[in-house]
C-alpha cells in the first residue's frame, strides 16, 4: 500500500475504515471489481484518517 498525498493525482472513488475484521479485504475487493470494469484502481492507505482509499489516476498532468 501507498500513502495517498495531496498532489498524487488521483480520485478517490471509496474509502473503507482500516478496522476491517481479520480475514477481511473491503478496500481490495471494491478495487478488483473495478478493476474487472476497466478501470485501473488502486488502494492507497490515508495515514491521517486511518482508512484505505480506492483511487484511480486522473490524467492530469500540469
């Protein structure tokens, strides 16, 4: 896992509390579904909010 910052250049499209019951993977689960659906998603871990972030690039590059 990455720790997402302010000029990552992503979108965050879910984000799962990282208290998930042992054995339970929320955040990869939501990610491979939408990986499944083309789009190039990635779980990312937001240390100030304690959560995984589901994020996909959003091309812009400035």
């Amino acid at each position: 896992m990455l720790e997402v910052s302010a000029d990552m250049g992503a979108k965050v499209l879910e984000r799962f509390p990282a208290g998930a019951p042992r054995g339970s993977w929320p955040a990869e689960e939501f990610a491979a579904r939408r990986r499944a659906e083309g789009e190039p998603a990635r779980v990312v871990m937001d240390l100030k909010s304690d959560a995984f972030l589901v994020v996909v690039p959003t091309g812009d590059e400035d």
